[in-house]
C-alpha cells in the first residue's frame, strides 16, 4: 500500500504520477494524517472498472443460473457466435 501526504502530492505532483502509472497501484493520499482520496493512473483505473463489470456480468449469469433459466452448451453457445458473427 503506498500512502501519500496531501502535501507531496501538492509538491511534487510529477513523481506521484509517475509512481501512480509505474506501480499500475492506487496511491492514498492522506491530510491532517487521515484518509482523504485514493489516487491512480488513468489506464488501472479503466481495468479496474473492466474488472468489476466482467464480475457483475458472471455473477448475474450465475443467479440467473442458479434460478432456473435455460442455459446453454459449449457447442450450442459456439453455434449462436457463428451465427451472429456471419449477420455481422
């Protein structure tokens, strides 16, 4: 965990940012010795959120699953790609 005051982040703002893209890892950034922002690069935040919608896509597939819902085989979901794939 790489934590941060607010005022180096206020001084030396170029080198944070460098840790920020270097690490790919979120840096916290303290004031008056308490928790204030996390911070991090633009490219771990834009994966981070891929993350999470891809876990809330496989645990919505999952209850749905799990309620009932037809599924789908291997080769029957290949065979539906291949279709929709050939109206593309």
């Amino acid at each position: 965990m790489i934590i941060k005051a607010s005022a180096a982040l206020r001084n030396d703002y170029a080198s944070i940012s460098a840790l920020a893209k270097e690490t790919k890892e979120p840096i916290y950034i303290t004031k008056n010795g308490e928790g204030d922002l996390v911070l991090m690069s633009i490219d771990a935040f834009e994966k981070r959120e891929q993350m999470l919608k891809l876990r809330a896509n496989v645990l919505q597939a999952e209850q749905e699953r799990l309620s009932g819902m037809p599924t789908l085989s291997i080769s029957e979901a290949r065979k539906k790609l291949r279709e929709r794939k050939d109206e593309i």
